[in-house]
C-alpha cells in the first residue's frame, strides 16, 4: 500500500491515492487544480488535523447544527435520530488556539474568477467575526478560487471593510486584485495541505 | 409582563419569571439551589449571551454532532433530516475567546456531595483540553454539586493532575475539598447567572 503524505505527481501536484480521489486533470499544458476532487473543507480538516498532531495548533471545524425534533431509543444504547433540521449557524465554522491567539475563521470557495461575491457570507458570520476581533482574537477568511485552485487568507479587516461598503450601496464582491493585493496567498503542498498558519504569523507579527 | 433581569427575591436568589422555571424552593431556612430548575447548561447560555451583549467576550457551546445518514428534500428550501445518529464530541463543548485569550472548557454537573466522578469526563476530553494548554490557551472545568447548587471553577492543570494519578491507579474522582482548595468558587448572581469570567481572570494573572 502506497503511504499517502509523501507521494507527488511529477508537476508536483499532491497524490492522495485511488481511493480517496481523482488525479489532477489536465487541460492542454495546464494542471486544473479546480479538477483535483477535494474540497477545500477536506483539505482544512486534514490540514488542522496535522496542526494537531504536531502539537502546533488546535484547531476544528464546529459541527453542523441540527435542531433535533424526534429521537428513536430502540436500545438503550442505540439512539437514532429520526426528524431533524439544518440551523443557521450563529457563529463562523472553524476556531481554535495557535501560539495562545483565539483563531476563528470561515472558508469559503467560488467559481468566479475575476472576484468574490459577498453573499457568499452570511451577516451573522461577518458579525460574529468582528465581536471576535474586538475581543482580541484573530479573524479572517480562507478563500479559494476554484477554477484557478487559488487559496488566499484574507484578513478580517478587509472583509469589514467590503461589507461595510456593500451596505452603504457599494459593490457587492470583493476584486480578486484587492485579495491578491490585502490577502496572503497560500500555496498548495503537502503537510499541511493548507498551510494557512504562516498567512497567520504575518496577522500575529503586526498585532504586535 | 415582569422584567426577567431585574427580579431578585428577597433572598438574594434570581426569579427568572414563572413560565421559565419553578421558584427555588426552601429546606428549612435553606435555600435549596438545586431545584431551581435551570441546568448548567442553560445558565452557561444565558451568560455567555450577557458576555456577547456586552462586548466582554465572545463564546459559544458547540453544536452536538451528529452523524446524518438520510436528508429528504420535499421542497427545495426545506431539507429534512430523516436517519441520523449521535457521535461523540472530539473536543470540549465550550471555547472562544477573552481578552485575546483563547478559552476551552466543559461543564459538569453532579449529584454527589464529595466528591466529583471522574467518569464524567471522556478521554478525549482531557486530551483536547491539554492540547489547547499546550497551544497556549486557558482550559478548565466548571463544575456544579448540584445538591448544594455549588459551582466551581476548576483550572485543568488540577483535572490532569488527578485524571493521571487515575490513570496510576489512583482514586477515581476528585474530592470536593480539592476542588475548593485548587479551584475558583463561582458565586450565583444575575447578569451574568454563572459569572466564571471572574475566576478566569486570576488564571490569566497567574499566566503572565
């Protein structure tokens, strides 16, 4: 059985076994990561999963909230859940601790190219990250744009800033240049896969 | 209609209105906290809601997760859950941020008098909660004897001391004079109900 963490396709692009996903696509001379069957989700997960490991960071997605409304005990031990419904979560998706800094954040994918649309957050998520921020903690976001396989960290102050702007009548996506030119990009490797902590070291090092 | 966070009894004890809950009641001239009707759990909301208002910190319990096996879509906006079982949680029900410091506990409650079972902790609970103290973060325990209707705070460092001894053979749960001795007694009041911010700020003391 080929091991998963050390092995790469020839144009460096990560190999994570048959099983689990397709290889990258080509499209003429050019690997469409877009194409390479992860999910950004998946790919944070594994990668808070080797921040933990290597006892750097702790970090988790917080599970879907579910308002449960029917629950089945044929054993005792054996509940099963029978009507249930998704909830709007109150907060953002991810948190943890990293260095002693409160890290909280939410990812988020498009297939736009030229930038990111708005709505793909929610107002709650935005004022949930703000009430963080003001609390001292660190906020951003993870943005990736699908069909270039871009992955940027985007500070919340710049998210703040759109929003706010979108809501006095401005518009409604953020320029994938201002990203570029406000985010930090994070390339794709392995261990982690995303390895979004050192955008986040620049975010502690101007806290400073 | 009564206002819900102004109303004490002449007591001292809160009166969170009759449709909430049942007033506490009085064995002999004691009051008797333990059948006033509102968990730990729920107390623990409303405070971090008080916390959240007024901008002192902002942290939430975390969703319990649950593993969906079957989702019915009768209209496109409204997805029911149809088959879907409990997991256990990975982490700790509580985290978020004070101060910048990141903040992760649980909260327990028992029906004994002397001491607390450490079987009410799951392993993976005591290890998340190292992994966050190790990150840098500022773990604990609250704990509730529910007879008296006492309330502590617990630092982890003391957990880890006797989950480990239990580990070595030692006895199975932590004496309720230890907990008085290393921990933080939490007084009940209004706004917020559970004020354990308090006792976190002697651990932040003791940090720096």
């Amino acid at each position: 059985m080929w091991s998963v963490v050390n092995i790469r396709y020839p144009n460096g692009a990560a190999y994570h076994g048959p099983a689990k996903q397709s290889a990258p696509s080509h499209t003429g001379t050019r690997t469409n990561y877009g194409d390479r069957g992860m999910s950004l989700e998946a790919e944070l997960n594994e990668s808070n999963q080797y921040y933990l490991t290597n006892g750097i960071a702790v970090i988790h997605k917080k599970p879907t909230p579910v308002q449960i409304v029917k629950v089945d005990y044929p054993r005792r031990s054996a509940a099963t859940i029978k009507e249930a419904y998704f909830r709007h979560p109150s907060t953002t998706d991810y948190n943890g601790v990293y260095q002693g800094h409160y890290i909280d954040f939410d990812a988020k994918e498009t297939k736009n190219k030229v930038s990111f649309p708005l709505k793909n957050f929610h107002e709650h998520q935005v004022e949930h990250l703000r009430a963080c921020v003001q609390a001292g903690g660190i906020g951003f976001a993870i943005i990736r744009f699908t069909n270039e396989g871009d992955t940027f960290l985007l500070p919340a102050s710049v998210l703040f800033k759109f929003w706010d702007n979108q809501a006095n009548g401005g518009r409604k996506s953020i320029p994938r240049a201002d990203i570029e030119a406000s985010g930090y990009s994070i390339p794709f490797q392995l261990n982690p896969l995303v390895p979004y902590l050192s955008a986040v070291d620049s975010l502690i090092a101007k806290k400073k």
